[in-house]
C-alpha cells in the first residue's frame, strides 16, 4: 500500500495527492504493525521522508515542471529502501528468536522427558491436595485406581500444610510402599503450589545395615583386628586386639606402631613379612607381643595386603594353645619316659629270666641222655617242650623291648638264600607231620643265590609265619613263596616272600588288629592255641627295619 499511494502521489501532479499518501501510509502502519517498537520505526521513516521532501522542496528549481513528482518519487523511494532494510534486520532477529524459542522448546521437552523417567518422585500439588503435574515414579508410589487418586504418606498433609503456612521448606521421612523416602516440600505462595521430590533412601538403608553389621561383627569379634598401614601405624583396630595387648581403652593404641608391641626377639620378623606380603600377600606366624604392662602375650599373626598399600591383621590370643602344646610335650616326654623304663625293665627282666631257664634246658637235655623210665623221660620232655615255649616268650619280650627303645640292630653278611629257605622248612617239615600237614616251598628261576642281608632276622620272622601257618592248620598244606624283582638302585633286588596256608583263616575286620603288641584275632585261640600276640608285630616291625612291607 505505502508503494502504491507514493507512485499514485507521483502521479497526482498537485501535493494533495503527497498529504494523502502519507496520511494512508501512517494509517496502513499502524493497522498492519502490530509491534510497538517496529511500528514506531516505521513512523520515523514515513516522518523522514516527509521531512526529505520540504526540504529537498525548499531548495529545488522551481522553474521545472516535474519538481513535485519527482521529488515525491525520490522521497518514496529513500522511504521504501529504509523501510526494506528495517524489515529484513527484522525478519532476521524474527529467525534467531525462532530459532532460540525452538531450541528452548527442545531443551524443555528433553527436561520434561528428564522429570518424568526419572527414579525420584516428583510432583506439585494445589493447597487443597490436587495434584497439578506428576512424573512417573510418583504415580506409581503416591497413586493408586484407574483414577490416579493421591494416597499420601503418614505424616504429608500434615507437612504439606506447615509449608503453606510457614511459606518455609519441610523435610519429612516416610514409608511408602516398602520405600524409605526422604520429601521435600518446597511452596511457592504466590501460585498456590507447593513442588514435591523424593529422594529414596532404601538402598543406601540397607547398605548401611549391612556395613554397621560388619562393623559389629569386627567390632564384637573375639580375635584382633586391625588395619595396618605401610609404615606400620594402627589405623583401625577393634576391642579384642586392643584386649589382647594388654589396653583397657581403645585410645591407648592411637599413633601406636605394630613394632612398639613386639617382643625384641621377634622385631627382625618385620623383614620376613614385608618380602612375604609383597610375594604371598599374606603372612602368618606365631608372635610373642609385649603387652602394654610390659608382659608377653603369646599370640597366633596373621597379616594380609588389602588395596592401597595397607595389610588387614588378625590376631589370636594363642596363650592355651601354649600352654596346651608344652602339656603335651610334657605328656609325651613322660610317656616316652615311662615307655623306656618299661622296655628297660624287660629287657632286664628277660635277660635275668633268659639265663637260668637256659640252665634249666640244658640240665633236662643232660638228664635226658642219663637212663630213666618211661614216665620219667616224659617228665623230661614236657620240661624242655615247656622251657622252650618260654624261651621263645622271653625272647619275643626282649625283641619287641628292644624294637620298642630303638635299640633293635641289623647286620649285613652274605649268604645263600635258597639253602636258608630249605634249613627253614626242613627244620618246620617234623612239626608239620604231626598235625598231618604238607609244607612245600618254591623259588623263583631268577633269584639271587647269594645276598647280602640279616639272615638271623629274616630267619627269624620265617619262623614265625611258618609256625603260625601249621599251628592254626591241620590235615593242609603250607606253601613257603620265595621270588625276587629289581630293586629301586643298580645291583639290588627286593626279595618276596609269602607263606600260604590252607587253616582256619582270618575274618577281615582282623586284619588291622594283627600287628598291634599282645593281640591276636580272636581271644579264644589264645586259650586253645597259645601265644602272646607278639610275633606277627615283631615281624612287621623287623621288616619295616629292614626297608621292607608286611601285609596279610
């Protein structure tokens, strides 16, 4: 329009159609413009132009014909370019202020969006109750029905109110639906609202439970603990280590050091630990401490590196266990004493014993050679049969004495083993008939002629097996196994010896109950067999002497 009318003006070779056109431009302006502050410029200009054209009028030849038109030609046009500059400048704040109002829209929306997924509860609410705007979290706590009616807390409405009427922030602590909250209500008086946020305090609750029941297990334990730092400082430690060293107050171990509380004896230990906890991570000994009275407390350490350069301590009160351990050395010492005395004893006892009844075997072999009847030689007989059983007891106790003291020795000589197997049972096959058994015995192709060992002994313990194999055997066979293998070095063999009888046999359970001293597998053969239950446990022993297993 403010064109239009200017070329119109143009036109209209009088100035009436100039005062019109202005009048409508200002008319237009003020119609279509409806910022105060662009319209006022627009005034300006419009007055502007008016102002260009008296002036240019005043100063202009008036001998031209054109002088009016041409004038308002160029007072519009000086008015239309200002006027197009002020609007393009205000089309391009327009833009920025788009583009500013679009990015805070943006902003808003992702904070509206925030608010409402976020874990806290969050809601505002009118002086009558009403909730006004609420996120998500809170309708699921503080709502309840299709119509999303607010069920507060214990204690809400009424802090709720105090906000309103003191115009001041409250705090309340609550339960809700198994949630420890903590509200705060915050009013704003001048809209009638007060702004409501939860924060929810059930984890950290329960983590604090958990953190105080570890304290007080640390705390009530009956051992010591402690934290330790690097330079050996106490920086935790709980009543019992305090106890332990002799401190009636926690307070006496502050700035204390780990050294202060170690026996002299015991402070180069310090080292050993340092290079096993930077090795191992974890050392453990016992420690003597020196208590704060100045007396030693016997005391079971262990230190472990926890992260950070400090070590966790565990300290036990190891005074009983002491005291019980020198018991039982004492104890041990006493038995080991006792069980001397007694080997000793029998030792002496068989040896005194040994010496005469070898007297009274050899007068009844001389008193059997002289002429006696028939009655008197059985008296003879059962006098050498019955010494020999007791010789052969005696010798047993004095063995097993010996074994028992440590005192047992073994020689080394050469000698034929197949001809000491065959003495063995040659001198067995009497015995053997009669109880009408069969004693045989085999040896390997491959064994060894010739071998370095105690013949005495192993003579010995083959008598036994043999003897006990015919005594708890009739109308059988006992077989003797010789055989050899390699042994663990170049130019040893182990020899394997087995004697296999077809008797009365031994109940499994037995088996173990053999090699104990005095112990036979059933006591009834005591009575009808005889024996002292030492043989097969002197055997045993014998060969374990000898590097040797024995097993049934």
């Amino acid at each position: 329009l403010f064109i239009t009318f200017n070329i119109a003006a143009w036109l209209n070779p009088g100035e009436s159609g100039l005062v019109l056109n202005y009048l409508v431009s200002l008319a237009t302006v003020h119609l279509a413009i409806q910022d105060l502050k662009l319209r006022r410029l627009n005034y300006v200009i419009i007055g502007l132009s008016f102002l260009f054209y008296i002036l240019t009028e005043s100063v202009w030849d008036h001998s031209r014909t054109d002088q009016p038109s041409a004038l308002i030609l160029l007072s519009s046009l000086l008015a239309l370019i200002f006027v197009g500059v002020l609007h393009y400048v205000q089309i391009l704040k327009s833009n920025a202020k788009l583009n500013q109002v679009e990015l805070e829209l943006k902003a808003a929306r992702k904070f509206t969006e925030f608010v409402n997924e976020s874990a806290l509860p969050l809601f505002r609410v009118n002086e009558n109750g009403d909730a006004l705007l609420m996120n998500e979290s809170a309708r699921y706590l503080f709502t309840s029905g299709e119509e999303n009616r607010l069920n507060y807390p214990p204690g809400c409405s009424d802090a709720i109110f105090q906000a309103f009427a003191a115009n001041t922030k409250q705090i309340l602590p609550t339960y809700i639906n198994g949630r420890h909250l903590r509200l705060n209500i915050t009013p704003n008086i001048d809209s009638n609202f007060v702004d409501i946020y939860g924060e929810d305090f059930t984890e950290v609750e329960e983590a604090n439970k958990q953190v105080q029941d570890l304290t007080n297990a640390i705390d009530f334990s009956a051992d010591g603990v402690a934290v330790i730092s690097s330079d050996w400082k106490f920086n935790y430690f709980n009543q019992s280590f305090a106890f332990i060293l002799g401190c009636k107050k926690k307070e006496e171990l502050i700035d204390q050091t780990l050294q202060a509380f170690l026996a002299p004896e015991n402070q180069e230990i310090l080292t050993e630990i340092e290079q096993d906890i930077r090795q191992a991570k974890v050392w453990r000994g016992e420690v003597q401490c020196r208590r704060i009275d100045g007396t030693l407390q016997e005391t079971y350490l262990t230190l472990t590196r926890i992260p950070g350069g400090s070590m966790m301590a565990y300290l036990k009160d190891n005074t009983h266990i002491k005291n019980y351990q020198n018991q039982l050395i004492l104890a041990k010492e006493a038995a080991e004493a006792t069980t001397k005395a007694k080997s000793d004893f029998l030792a002496t006892m068989s040896h005194e014993i040994r010496t005469p009844m070898n007297g009274v075997l050899g007068m009844s072999t001389l008193l059997s050679y002289t002429e006696l009847s028939e009655e008197q030689n059985e008296f003879v007989e059962t006098i050498q049969h019955s010494g020999q059983n007791l010789l052969t007891i005696i010798n047993e106790i004095l063995d097993f004495s010996k074994i028992e003291a440590g005192k047992m020795g073994l020689e080394t000589a050469e000698f034929d083993l197949n001809k000491m197997v065959k003495n063995i049972v040659n001198l067995s096959s009497h015995r053997a008939s009669t109880k009408s058994n069969i004693l045989s015995y085999t040896c390997t192709k491959d064994m060894p002629s010739v071998v370095f060992g105690d013949e005495n002994r192993i003579t010995q313990i083959l008598n036994n097996l043999i003897g006990n194999a015919l005594k708890f055997t009739k109308n059988g066979t006992v077989v003797v196994n010789v055989d050899s293998s390699e042994g663990s070095m170049p130019g040893n063999s182990k020899l394997h010896f087995s004697v296999m009888d077809s008797g009365i046999g031994i109940a499994p359970e037995k088996i173990e109950s053999l090699f104990e001293p005095f112990t036979q597998a059933d006591s009834s053969t005591t009575r009808k067999y005889g024996g002292t239950g030492l043989g097969l446990a002197i055997c045993k022993r014998l060969v374990e002497l000898m590097g040797g297993k024995f097993h049934v």
